[in-house]
C-alpha cells in the first residue's frame, strides 16, 4: 500500500498545529518555516528530517515539488552533456 502524502500545509494542518508551533519544535524562527512551507523545495536534507520529525511523520510522506516541477534530473542531465 502506498503510503498518503501530503504538503508541509497539509501535515501541519492534518496535525492541528500553527506555523509557530513547529518553527518551536524544530528551533527556527517562524518566518523560516513559513518561508519552507511556501516553498519546500528549498529545504536541505537535515531541515526536511526535523519538520517530519516535529509532524511525526516520514520524510518520504511530505511532498516537496509540485506535481510538475521546473526541475528535472532527467533534464539537467541533458543539458550538463
């Protein structure tokens, strides 16, 4: 079965928190978390582990790019060769 995923939104939502208390939980200033939510794909690794950490859930459970994302690693390989 696959496993449901949702956006830091909806996670934060489904679990009943604010964007306060998860930039408490994980040690940052609100405005960071804010600005990670709006656009996840911004996150490094070790800040993707601790938001799912504070969501109680697995990294692999949130959705980081839009369902069409501008970036590819399929395309920019093509274009590095």
């Amino acid at each position: 079965m696959e496993a449901i995923r949702k956006t830091l939104r909806e996670w934060r939502a489904y679990k009943n928190l604010d964007k306060q208390d998860i930039a408490a939980a994980i040690g940052v200033h609100p405005s960071t978390y804010a600005k990670w939510e709006a656009k996840p794909s911004d996150m490094k690794i070790r800040e993707a582990v601790r938001v799912a950490q504070a969501l109680e859930c697995e990294v692999s459970a949130i959705i980081f790019f839009e369902s069409n994302p501008k970036f590819s690693l399929g395309e920019q390989r093509a274009v590095n060769q």
